[in-house]
C-alpha cells in the first residue's frame, strides 16, 4: 500500500471514499493518516492564497469525520445568508455586522464552507436555546434539552472541530461556540468606551489566524508626448500581516443569579461586548503588538505596524490655533486629506473648540459649534487618547483611517462554562460558574502616510 504523503489530491479523495463506504472494519489509521494529510494540504494552499481548492467534503456533501450531514461549500453559503437575513429582519443584526459577515462568505470561504458552516449552525433558533441550557446546568444540560436542541449542539460541535483543525493557529478548543445573536464578533458595537475605530478603520473578518494584506501610497501619471517611452509608476507596496492575538474575559455568576435572571445568555453577551470594546479603546491605539499578545496601537509609536516620527507634528506646550493648522497641512497629500477625520479625546476637543470663541475678531471660528466639523473636518470623539497635556502627550490624530489603519476580527467566540468556582482559603465551592469567554484579532497602521498626530514637545 502506497504512503498517503505520496498520493495525489484526486488519489486521497478516492482513498478517503474507500476507506468510509468498504465493507468489514475500516481501517482507522489509515483513514486518520488520510484526512491529516488532506487537511495539511488545504491549510498549505490556503496560507499560500490559494482557495480554488475543494475542501475535505465528498460528492455528497458530507464532511468524512462529521457523519452530520455538513453542506459543501455552495450549500453553506447559501444556508449562513438565510441566517443573515432572519437576524436581520428580525432586527437583530445591524446593516453594518449584516454586511460584513456577508463580504466573508463571498471571499475565500466561499470555496469550502468552513465559516459558512459555523454561521448557519451558531445561527440555528434551536442551538440559541441549547446555548441558554449549557449556560445554566452545564455539564448536565443535556439532560434538558429536546431532541431538536441537542441535534444543533451535535452538529455544531463537529463544525468547530473542523475549522479549528483546517486553519491555521488554532484557538481555544472544547468550549461552546456563541450564538450569533449575541456574539461581538459579529455584532459589531460600541457600549463601554468612547471608541470610533471601528466606524473609521477598514475591518476585515478573518477565516484564519493570518490575513495578508497589500497596501501602497499610491501611484503617480503624467501626460507624455506621442511616441515617447512610457515611465515607471510602479507604487512601492507594503504587506502588513494580521495575526489574530487571543482576549478573554472571566465572569464568574452564582447559581442564584443563574436562577432568578432568565436573559443571562444575551445579558452575558452583552457584558461581554462592553469589556471587548473597552479593551479595542485601548489596545488599538496605544497596543503592543504580536510580541506582546496584543494588536498594534495606532499611536504605538516605535512599533512595527504602528505610526513613527515621520507622522509626527509637534507643538511646544500649550495647542494653539496654529498647531490645529499645521496638523492638518501636515497630511497634505489631496488623495488622504479629501477623507480626513480628526480624533481626540472629548475633553481635547472641548479645549479645541474654545480656542476661537464666537465673535472673535482675531481668527475665525474652526468650529461652529461643538459637535461640528473641525476645519471643515468631521470629528470622532476617542476616550482612551490624552486629556492632560505634558511633554509627549499625543492629543490629537487626523487623516484617512480607513486607508491608513485595519482591523482583522477573527470570526466566531468561544465560551467556556467553569461549573463550579472555589473559595481560596479551603477550596470549597462558593455556588458560583464562571463564564471564560474567549476571542482573536488584530489591528495595524496599513499605509502610514494617510495620517498625522499631534505630539507637545
């Protein structure tokens, strides 16, 4: 019998077929050697921008290692825009989380289903409900489901299992996939923080742990007279890489809260989209990067995907009138500066807009009134960016954010139930769960040269 790593793409599908439909025992090694190294091959093609691939489905659909009647890719698609569109006429979906799930299944999913499969099976009425008991009884839940509740946990389970191992740089396994309903991967929302970047900046949903990007300031023309030689333009192209970094967060309920709080499940959700959304007002200006587990700040300056000095504009103490000038001459360029967005913290923006008072005969007005444009301008209020001024503080960004910076969401959230939480001085249970929510992104600056800040020197 010839090694698997030796059979062709077409050699493996027919082996893998032979092995499920022969007679007697199967051979399950053989088989396991089978389905790794056609997952290995995918994994490699689709890092490699390769998706006009088939993914590890048969003729009919079935995914081999689920048994639960998986769709193939067109099938997939086709039931996660029906989920799509009963969440959203149902009001609870936004347009905007609506669309951006809908771009996913259209990109490279599109060929073999793996995140299609997952939105129509998080997104099935029956798992919502199963969702709510495996919250409440934990490991016993099953015990409290209908045959309809835990079919939709059963066919879940296996489509997390395959997207986990088909993509690469896996999250967290064995915990319960969140109905979409409530999930703020997909839900895209603003509660705990002043925070615009996700209204400013191009969002990407991400199928795997990595997400390649090209980006380029730009390229020039010219007209030339007849005949003559045509002239390089080629842009200078930079590829910033997202890398979906691991958040959680733990919320620990006791079983009398369980109990008397019918609406946990999307009361958790919530609370679990304000604390991711209060960290994004934070990590996603002043972030780290991959080295410390984190997205890239906008104004991490020093770091690799971040803003540097180049962008800088600088006023000595105090911002003048002048220096709101200067930032925004700073950017220049008509291509960034015709979309342009000034962010600053609510109390900056306050002292901004009291630098011309009405009726000044030295300077016209650069606001009409508070929560106008700015210079002609719109603003976007950013609670986590400076208020005090110091030697340092960066108190104000301005330009093109939805060329300059990107956010890559890696869709889908995991929770995990801890059923029983334990005091620290003897380790009893004190009647508590805890809720350890799990979820992955990025975020960095993609072409520099699309924004400003302000800095006080």
């Amino acid at each position: 019998m010839r090694p698997v790593a030796e059979l062709s793409d077409q050699e493996l599908r027919i082996e893998s077929d032979r092995l499920i439909q022969g007679d007697g025992e199967p051979d399950q090694a053989r088989f396991q050697q089978v389905v790794t190294e056609r997952r290995r091959r995918l994994t490699a093609r689709v890092r490699a921008g390769d998706y006009n691939v088939e993914g590890v489905h048969h003729a009919d659909g079935r995914d081999p290692e689920q048994g639960l009647g998986a769709r193939s890719g067109h099938q997939a698609r086709e039931a996660a825009l029906r989920t799509i569109d009963r969440y959203r006429s149902d009001d609870r979906l936004s347009a905007a989380a609506a669309d951006n799930v809908d771009r996913l299944l259209r990109g490279p999913d599109e060929g073999f289903g793996l995140d299609a499969n997952y939105i129509a099976a998080a997104g099935e009425p029956a798992y919502e409900r199963a969702f709510a008991k495996l919250l409440r009884h934990g490991s016993g839940a099953a015990l409290h489901m209908t045959a309809e509740e835990q079919q939709a946990v059963q066919r879940i389970n296996p489509v997390e299992n395959t997207r986990a191992a088909l993509t690469i740089g896996s999250g967290s396994g064995g915990g319960f996939a969140v109905p979409i309903g409530i999930d703020p991967t997909v839900n895209l929302s603003s509660n705990g923080a002043i925070n615009p970047i996700r209204e400013l900046a191009e969002v990407r949903t991400m199928s795997t742990r990595e997400l390649r990007l090209v980006s380029s300031d730009g390229v020039v023309a010219q007209y030339q007279a007849e005949a003559t030689e045509a002239v390089d333009n080629a842009p200078v192209l930079a590829q910033p890489i997202l890398i979906a970094q691991r958040a959680t967060s733990f919320i620990p309920f006791s079983f009398e809260l369980d109990q008397d709080w019918p609406s946990i499940a999307a009361e958790l959700g919530r609370l679990i989209s304000d604390s991711k959304d209060v960290l994004e007002a934070t990590k996603f200006l002043l972030g780290a990067g991959a080295g410390s587990n984190e997205p890239v700040g906008i104004l991490a300056v020093g770091t690799a995907g971040a803003l540097t000095t180049t962008q800088r504009v600088t006023s000595a103490g105090a911002v003048a009138i002048g220096d709101v000038y200067a930032l925004k001459q700073a950017l220049g360029q008509i291509r960034f500066a015709a979309s342009a967005t000034w962010a600053l913290n609510p109390t900056r923006l306050d002292a901004v807009y009291r630098l011309t008072p009405s009726g000044s005969t030295t300077e016209p007005q650069i606001m009409t009134d508070r929560n106008g444009p700015l210079l002609g301008r719109p603003t976007a209020e950013w609670s986590t960016m400076a208020t005090v001024l110091t030697t340092g503080s960066k108190w104000a960004l301005y330009g093109d954010f939805k060329q300059g910076y990107v956010i890559g969401d890696r869709l889908g959230l995991s929770l995990e139930i801890i059923p029983h939480l334990f005091g620290a001085a003897n380790r009893y249970p004190t009647g508590q769960r805890g809720a350890y929510a799990i979820w992955r992104k990025d975020g960095r600056v993609k072409v520099p040269n699309a924004l400003r800040y302000g800095e006080t020197s």
